[in-house]
C-alpha cells in the first residue's frame, strides 16, 4: 500500500461524493489534508473532523474554484498551514444539463467556469510550487462524457474533454520536472449529483455497463491513490476510466 506520510494534499470540493472519498482515503494513507468547499461547510469540517478523529491532519478551505482570485487566497492560505504540496486533485465539478438547443449561455458558462478554468488555476499555482519541488501529483477529474460525449451534456462534456487536453499538455511539460499529470474518467458513480436522475435514466445507463452496476466514490478514489503514489511514478498524460466497461 502506498504510503504518504510527510506528504500534503489539496482536494477541491472534498465535502462529499469523490472528492470526499479521495481525501478520506489520502488521509488514511499518511497524508495532511485541505478540504476544498465552496457552500458546504458544515460537511467540510465533518471530513475534516472524521480525519482527525483517526489521528490524521486536515484543514478546511473555502474557495469557489470558478473565481481565480479565490483560488489565489485559498493556496496563500494552504501555504500558510503546509510547506508544501505533494498532489493536487481538481475534483470539484457541477453539471447544467440540457439538450444543446436549448442550453442557456449561461448553463455553458458555469460548466466551463467550474470544471475547465477551476482545475486550470489550480494547476497553475499548483505546478509553480511543485516545479521548485521538483516532484508533485496533479489528478483531474473528467468523465465518461468528456471522452465520448453524451447527450444533454454539451457543456459539461467540452468542459471535461478540455480538462483531458489540459492534463497532456501539462504532463508534457511539467514531466521533465519530477510531476506526473493524470486524468480520471469516471463512469456512472453513485453521488449526489447522479442521485438526481430518474430511475428511467439509472435503468437505461446500467444496461449499457457490462458490469451492471453503479460505482462506489471510494472505487473512484482507489484509482486517484493510486496515481498518486509511487506505483505510478512513471505513469503521466494518461486518462484512467473507472466505469464498469461503460467505454468498452
Ligand atoms: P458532487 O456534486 O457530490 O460533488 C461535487 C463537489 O464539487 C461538491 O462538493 C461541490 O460542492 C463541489 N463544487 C462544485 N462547484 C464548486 C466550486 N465552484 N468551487 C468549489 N467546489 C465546488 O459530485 P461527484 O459525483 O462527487 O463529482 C465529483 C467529480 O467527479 C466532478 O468533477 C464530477 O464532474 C466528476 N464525475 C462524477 C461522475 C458521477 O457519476 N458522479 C461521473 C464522472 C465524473
């Protein structure tokens, strides 16, 4: 098992789904923890609270990921409480579903703010400090959407096949520096934002998975471990899909 002890993680929108899952399993693995929330406090703190309830450390962060300036103050602020940082996952996302015909300019705008320019900024101020590192772990959450589309989803697919572009253009880069850049295409996994489908849609999407079942956020955060440890030093620019066959 991979160990990160000594080692500091910021997780963007760490207060349930994913990226709770990932944090909880960093931490169980050794590492100090910021808890990336936007509105969700109370459920930030409970990750928090949960990680140092088993000796681990965690501080909480608020910062909306879609505002640079914010994710400017929230990486003072992790600076101010860790001297480093070792990885970075931009988990935080939303989605705007609508048929392409009747999306708003605004359901697009957010999608891309959110998904896209947030795991950007983030990289960025990231990759300065891991670059003098000379070691780090960037993993960005796309989706099964950004890989192959789907319908409804126009927004939030550019966002997350943009999110791919941006994790091999920056794995080339920052290679040379001792940084890996990965991305993780999830599935059908069971969080809060697919509780809101209708049981028609959950039926029709679990017969196109060959295992025929949803996935679990903790079987998303075993693959994000795992990038982020050792075993995966010389894995970087790649898109791991962790669907069940979804993209078979
Ligand atoms: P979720 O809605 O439970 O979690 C998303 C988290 O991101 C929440 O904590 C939310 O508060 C946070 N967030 C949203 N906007 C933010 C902002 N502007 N600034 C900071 N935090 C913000 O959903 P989830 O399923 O856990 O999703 C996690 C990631 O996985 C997302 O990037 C999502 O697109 C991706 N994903 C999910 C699925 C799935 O089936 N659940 C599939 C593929 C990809």
């Amino acid at each position: 098992m991979n160990s990160f002890i000594g080692k500091t993680a910021l997780v963007t929108g760490a207060s349930r789904g994913i990226g709770r899952a990932i944090a909880l399993r960093l931490a169980a693995q050794g590492a100090a923890l910021a808890i990336n929330y936007n509105g969700s406090k109370d459920r930030a703190e409970a990750v928090a609270e949960e990680i140092r309830a088993t000796g681990g450390r965690a501080v909480v962060l608020q910062a909306d990921v879609a505002d640079p300036a914010a994710v400017q103050a929230m990486f003072a602020r992790f600076f101010e409480c860790y001297q480093r940082l070792d990885i970075l996952v931009n988990n935080a996302g939303i989605t705007r579903d609508a048929l392409l015909i009747g999306m708003k300019q605004e359901e697009f705008q957010a999608v891309i703010d959110t998904n896209l320019a947030g795991s950007y900024y983030c990289m960025q101020l990231a990759a300065k400090k891991m670059i003098h590192q000379r070691s780090g772990r960037i993993i960005n959450i796309s989706s099964y959407s950004g890989v192959h589309g789907n319908a409804g989803q126009v927004n939030y697919a550019a966002s997350k096949a943009g999110v791919i572009g941006m994790t091999k253009a920056a794995a080339r880069e920052l290679g040379g520096r001792g940084i890996t850049v990965n991305a993780i295409a999830p599935g059908f996994i069971e969080t809060d934002m697919t509780a809101a489908l209708s049981e028609k849609s959950k039926q029709a999407i679990l017969s196109g998975i060959p295992m025929k079942r949803i996935g679990a956020a903790e079987e998303v955060a075993a693959a994000a471990v795992f990038l982020a440890g050792d075993d995966a030093a010389y894995i970087t620019g790649q898109v791991i899909a962790v669907d069940g066959g979804l993209s078979i």
